[in-house]
C-alpha cells in the first residue's frame, strides 16, 4: 500500500507530477521520505502534512530520506 502527497498549488487534483524547475533555472533539489510503520493505516484526502504526520508519529519505526537532483 502507498500514496503520495502533492502540491495542490498548481491544480485541484492531488497527483504526483515530477521534477520541473524552470528552464536553465540551474539544478534544483527534491526530498522524498519513507516512513515505516508498524501498522495498516488509512486517512481521509486531504490532510496536511503536519496533520499527516501528528497521526503516524506513534507508529513509525524507521525513516529514511533520499535527495534527488534535477536540471533542464
């Protein structure tokens, strides 16, 4: 099971669009993070990542980050 969070800024519909930093804009960072947890858990659209967050905190069990690098 997954999901993914978005920036719902650019349209109301939440997907996961990708990299796009503006042209010649130099290389841009992107931080993704996993969350290992030790249950199923199931939310309502629409929760903020502090609220996101405030709900798994007590079951998260490992954590990791990876830093991506992108330019056009």
């Amino acid at each position: 099971m997954g999901f993914a969070l978005s920036d719902m800024q650019l349209s109301s519909t939440a997907a996961y669009r990708g990299p796009a930093p503006p042209p010649s804009h130099g290389t841009h960072h992107y931080f993704f993070w996993l969350l290992a947890l030790d249950c199923e858990t199931r939310f309502d659209a629409g929760l903020t990542l502090w609220e996101l967050l405030e709900k798994i905190e007590p079951n998260v069990i490992g954590m990791n980050r990876l830093v991506g690098t992108y330019a056009r």
